[in-house]
C-alpha cells in the first residue's frame, strides 16, 4: 500500500498516526473540518481535504479525490459513521476502525477480541452522543466492519483501552504527572493496586499501520501496553522521570469521604480491573514500546505544555482535609 487516508489526522492518535506513515512511506492525506490547528499544514507530504466525516457526499467527494489505498477512522462515533465509511471506501485495500476497550460488555479477565461479548446498543444509543453510551456505540461499529467484511469489504478494527502520551488533549494522565510533580503526598483512592489497562499512542498508531497491512478483514484486534502497571506503580514510573520521590498515600471510600470525594472521582481509577490480551496484534508483528520510555516521553512533553488535568480529579483542598483526618488517625 502506498497512500492512506486519514479521517481525523490532527489532534492526538490520527496525528501520531500520520507521522507513523509518514515513516513508512505513504502519501498521506487528512481529512477533517479544519476546526483545529494542523501541524502538518507547512509539511509538503501531507495533503488536507476539508469537509465533515458525518456528510456523506462530503465523504464520497474525498474518495472520488484521493482514491486511498487504506483508510484510517480516527473519528467515527456513531455505528451510522462506521457503516457509511465502509460502503464508500469499499474498494480500498483496507479500512481501520478505531475502536475501543469500552466496547467489551463483560467483566473478565483478560477481555479477548473472539470470545468476550461485546456491549449492546438499541437504536436510541446508537444516536446519543453522551460518555454513558460510548461503549454501546464502538461496539456497534466493530459490528458494522464485520458485516462489511461479510460483503468482501476489506475492514478491520482496533481496539486501544485509555491511550497516553503527548499531544494528549484528554489531560488524563496529565493529572496525575501534575501531582507527582507538585507535592510530596499524593493521594491515590484505594489501596493503589487497581489496574486499568493503558497503551502508548504512538503503539496505537503503528498498530492501526500494521492491521492495515497485514491484518485480516473482519478482525478486531487489542492494542495495549504490554507489560500492565497498578496505579502505584505508574506514580512511581512517573516520579522517576521527574527525577522527585513520592509518598502514595492510600485512602478508602471511607477516608475520601471527610474531603467529599468518591473514589471515581478520580481518573484512571477503576474498581475492577479492565485487562485486554493483545497476543492477537502480536502476532502480526506489534510490539509495544517499554513503559519506562513511554513515560518519559509523556512526562516530557506534559513539562513543555500547560496542561494539568485539573477537571479529572478532586481539588487538591478537598485531599488536604483527608490528608489531615489520616494524619490523626
């Protein structure tokens, strides 16, 4: 394959994607509303086509222009976006999906692309747009490349669970490099041996360039980091690379309580571990990148933003006065 387009392409995973095929050789060209900035506008190997994904004619208007030999859905959020995709590019040699982990409908560990079920979606979730029915909706999309690959139509799906790294507009891991970086104590709810899968942006990028090229239609493949960290033990990676030590102070429900926090409350926590097997992608010849250096590159592209992801977690005031109760205890 040597040209690809890109459904998205700007912001965060399309944008690690691009520079991946770019490092491989393809003409790449980015299609989107142009409503944020593009860093590859002054770069002569990447073409733009302005237009919105959810406009078919739109759509059908890019591939008559580019005519790509694989395609790349960084932006599909409804099953309607997935099923058009895959009718207008039913000729190109490969269609990625972005999916997601939330596609999973059941709590097992660890999820696997063929034999854990994945989330329903009526009609009405199908459509609605809120974070509560996000999984639904993935979900409904993996359903729709593989009744497109039932028809002959070449279309894969890739499945990352909460990606990180820099150009992460998310914030979520900012959150946490912000506290090991500002305060000695950082609170973590629970004891900090919850463990939510994670994956390096620039895997998931280089796994949608993989799936493209070897990957087989109507396949969904797992992509995520390969060796699986706690949350401690993320905090700790992170006050490596800041170079800074790092007291975790653990804090139940019980405790959160006094700062009226609710352990969801905080991001990247979740009760129940969420775990995908990704021996699947390996297969094709995916690796991961080590975590160390995973997190260095995030951690140092965190210092050189201004980003803190404040919104992801509870004020630092509300963790001083649980701070305080477990003092005196």
């Amino acid at each position: 394959m040597d040209s690809a387009l890109v459904i998205g392409g700007t912001r965060f995973i399309g944008r690690h994607l691009v520079e991946e095929l770019l490092a491989h050789d393809y003409a790449v060209t980015i299609f989107n509303r142009g409503t944020h900035d593009n860093p590859f506008e002054d770069d002569d190997r990447v073409e733009h086509v302005e237009g919105d994904r959810t406009n078919d004619a739109a759509l059908e208007a890019a591939a008559t222009t580019v005519d790509p030999d694989a395609v790349f859905d960084c932006v599909a959020y409804r099953p309607k976006d997935v099923r058009e995709a895959t009718r207008i590019f039913a000729d190109c040699d490969a269609y990625v999906y972005i999916s997601s982990g939330a596609a999973y409908g059941r709590e097992e560990i660890p999820k696997r692309e063929d034999e854990t079920p994945l989330e329903p979606c009526t009609a009405e979730q199908a459509v609605d747009d809120t974070p509560e029915t996000y999984g639904n909706r993935k979900a409904e999309g993996d359903r729709a490349v593989f009744a497109a690959a039932e028809d002959g139509i070449d279309a894969m799906s890739v499945r990352p669970p909460i990606v990180y790294g820099p150009h992460d507009y998310t914030e979520r891991l900012d959150f946490w490099i912000d506290r090991v970086n500002r305060f000695d104590r950082v609170m973590v709810p629970g004891d900090g041996t919850n463990v939510w899968h994670r994956v390096y942006v620039e895997d998931v990028a280089s796994a949608l360039r993989i799936v493209a090229e070897r990957g087989e239609p109507g396949e969904a493949y797992n992509a995520g980091d390969r060796r699986l960290v706690t949350l401690e033990e993320m905090l700790a990676l992170i006050a490596d690379c800041l170079e800074t030590p790092v007291d975790v102070v653990h804090a139940g429900p019980r405790e959160l309580a006094a700062g009226g926090i609710d352990p969801d409350d905080y991001v990247l926590y979740r009760e129940y571990p969420h775990i995908m097997a990704t021996e699947k992608l390996t297969a094709l010849g995916w690796e991961s990148t080590p975590l160390e250096d995973a997190m260095a590159r995030s951690v140092e592209a965190h210092l050189e933003s201004d980003r803190d992801g404040s919104e992801h977690g509870p004020d630092r005031e509300d963790e001083e006065r649980v701070l305080g109760v477990l003092d005196t205890i």
